[in-house]
C-alpha cells in the first residue's frame, strides 16, 4: 500500500515536473494556449468555404463530416460553448494526450477559417450577428446590464467582466444567456484565462433548522460556516452545522431573464453589440 502510494506520488511529481517545464523546453509542444495571434477577422462567405475545405480533408476523419462525431466528440456545439477564441486555442494546441492533435502548423489565417466553419456546424440559424451594434449599445445601457456587468473597468461586478465577451462567446451563447441565464453555465474551457473564476457564479441554497432558506454565490468557506452573497450584494453567514441541506444549484443565476422583456430586434442588436467587444491587441 505504502510503495503503491509513493510510487504514485513519484509519477504525480514527474508529471508535473514535465507539465512545468514543457512551455519553457521547446515552443512546439501544444499547450493548448496559443500564443498572441491576430484578432478574429469578421467571418465571411469565403472564410467559411475555405474552413469547410480544411475541415473535411482534416478533421471530418474524426469528427464525422457534419462535426456529429465519430473517433472523436460531436463539435456541432462547440462554437456555442467556446467561442471563436476558445476554438481558436484548441485547434492550435489540440488536447495533449488524447487523439485530439495540434493544428498550429495551419497558421493564423487558415485557423480563423475553420473557426468559421466550426461555426456554422449545426447552427442552422442563430448563430449570425444579425442585429444593429449601436443600437444594442443603447440596449445595454437602458436594461440595467452595467449594474453587475463591466465593460472596460466601467460597471458593476456581480456578473463577469463583458470587456473581450465577443472573443469568447459566440453569438448563440451570448442570446441564449440573456433570454434563458443560467442554463449556459460555461464548460471550463481552459483557454478563456479570464472565465477561470466561473465557479464564482455557481448559486448555493442553504436550508437551515427552521426551515428558512438563503440562496447566494459563495463568497468564502471554512469548515464551520459557508459566507454566501445574496442578490442584493449583502454578505451573509450561515453556520454549516446548523445547516439542513447545503445544495448547490446548476442552473442557478442572479442575471434576470430578459425574454419577453426586451423584442427580437433589441436582443439582436444587444447580441451584435458584445460580439463588438473583442480582445485588443
Ligand atoms: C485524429 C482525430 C482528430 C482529428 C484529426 C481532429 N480532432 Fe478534434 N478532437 C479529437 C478528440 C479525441 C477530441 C477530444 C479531446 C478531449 O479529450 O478533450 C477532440 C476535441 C476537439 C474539440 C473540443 C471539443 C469539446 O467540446 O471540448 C474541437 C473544437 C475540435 N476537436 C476541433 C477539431 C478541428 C477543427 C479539427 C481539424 C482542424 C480537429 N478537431 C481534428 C480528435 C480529432
Ligand atoms: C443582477 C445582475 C445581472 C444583470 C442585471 C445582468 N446580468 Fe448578465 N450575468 C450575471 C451573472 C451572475 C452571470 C453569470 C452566471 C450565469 O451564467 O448566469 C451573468 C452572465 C452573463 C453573460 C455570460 C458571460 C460569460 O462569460 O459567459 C452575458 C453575455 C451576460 N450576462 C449579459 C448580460 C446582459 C446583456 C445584460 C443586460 C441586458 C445582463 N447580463 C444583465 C448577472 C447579471
């Protein structure tokens, strides 16, 4: 038992000695955060025909020609969870040690291309940004989102931060998030570095003796109490022994929905505007 878990503990260290130090060794080897490239041209026509051509001569072998999935996952909603810079870092770096290779040797152009393909894949509508970005700028600003949202250091700070949301989120994502929050809870893609803190988001219900309940995002934890931060920011304590039930709710969200709140046209136009907000570089 004792050797096994040395044993263990000897590869564990090895592992990380070799994950630490792979980056620094040699560049080549895919780590999954592609280095600084250009910002992701809009899609077009032509990038979207071109991605089509890589894709079913390059990834339809695993992915099946739709992206439904074959040696390798469905991807058809892979856009929607990702993003186009979330797609962008996994086929520039693939997935080390699964079947999932690094495309990096494609080059920038060729990458956004199957971007925009990957794009399209099982989107047969929704996923274009068809709205009116300024138009949707007024949207956001008479709706309330800069209250828990901020946008380039301006905004409150219950909600993430929207100032790169464009590179991150696809439109899909980005509409469903407003009419339906909650249900869109991201997937942990290691590529959006500034998502890292989504568990943040992540809504416990405490029920204590009596019966009462206190719903918040959890603020700090030790082993006695659980400091959760209810919807209008207030900081409250429970004492976990005291505590019937400590659940924590998946869909949870405190985004109000804005379905039937807002038209088509505002929603559309509020999606083109935080497509617009992209990674400067
Ligand atoms: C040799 C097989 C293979 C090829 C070729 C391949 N992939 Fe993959 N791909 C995989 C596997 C396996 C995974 C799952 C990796 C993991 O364990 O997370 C994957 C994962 C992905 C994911 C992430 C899916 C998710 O939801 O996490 C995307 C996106 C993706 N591939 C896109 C592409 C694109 C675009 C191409 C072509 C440029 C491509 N792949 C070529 C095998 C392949
Ligand atoms: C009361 C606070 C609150 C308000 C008001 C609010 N949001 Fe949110 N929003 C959140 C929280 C909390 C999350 C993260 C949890 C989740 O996914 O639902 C979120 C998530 C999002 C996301 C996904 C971010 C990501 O990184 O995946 C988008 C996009 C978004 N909100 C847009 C908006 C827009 C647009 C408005 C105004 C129409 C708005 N929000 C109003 C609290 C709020």
């Amino acid at each position: 038992m004792t050797s096994k878990c040395s044993w263990r503990a000897a590869m564990l260290a090895v592992a990380s000695a070799i994950l630490a130090t792979a980056p620094f060794a040699t560049a080549q080897i895919p780590t999954g955060q592609a280095p600084p490239h250009k910002a992701h041209p809009p899609a077009t026509a032509e990038s979207i025909a071109q991605g089509k051509q890589i894709f079913d001569g390059t990834c339809a072998v695993c992915h099946g020609i739709d992206g439904s999935g074959s040696n390798g996952p469905n991807i058809q909603g892979a856009a929607r969870t990702m993003g186009p810079e979330g797609l962008y870092n996994r086929v520039w770096g693939g997935v080390i040690g699964s079947g999932m290779p690094s495309f990096s040797y494609l080059g920038e152009d060729k990458i956004w291309d199957v971007v925009d393909y990957v794009g399209t894949l099982g989107q047969a509508n929704g996923g274009a940004v068809t709205g009116n970005p300024q138009a949707g700028k007024e949207v956001y600003a008479s709706s309330g989102c800069s209250s828990c949202h901020s946008i380039d250091g301006k905004g409150g700070d219950s909600g993430p931060d929207l100032s790169n949301i464009g590179s991150e989120r696809s439109a899909t994502f980005m509409r469903d998030e407003i009419l339906n929050p909650g249900t869109n809870k991201p997937n942990g893609e290691p590529g959006l570095t500034s998502r890292a803190a989504y568990g943040g988001y992540r809504m416990y219900k405490v029920t204590l003796e009596d019966g009462k309940t206190v719903t918040g995002t959890r603020v700090d934890e030790s082993s006695f109490s659980l400091q959760l931060r209810d919807a209008h920011g207030n900081i409250i304590s429970v004492d976990k022994l005291k505590a019937k039930s400590i659940d924590v709710l998946g869909d949870g969200s405190f985004m109000p929905s804005y379905k039937g709140k807002l038209s088509d046209a505002q929603v559309n136009g509020l999606v083109a505007y935080l497509a617009t907000l992209e990674v400067k570089q």
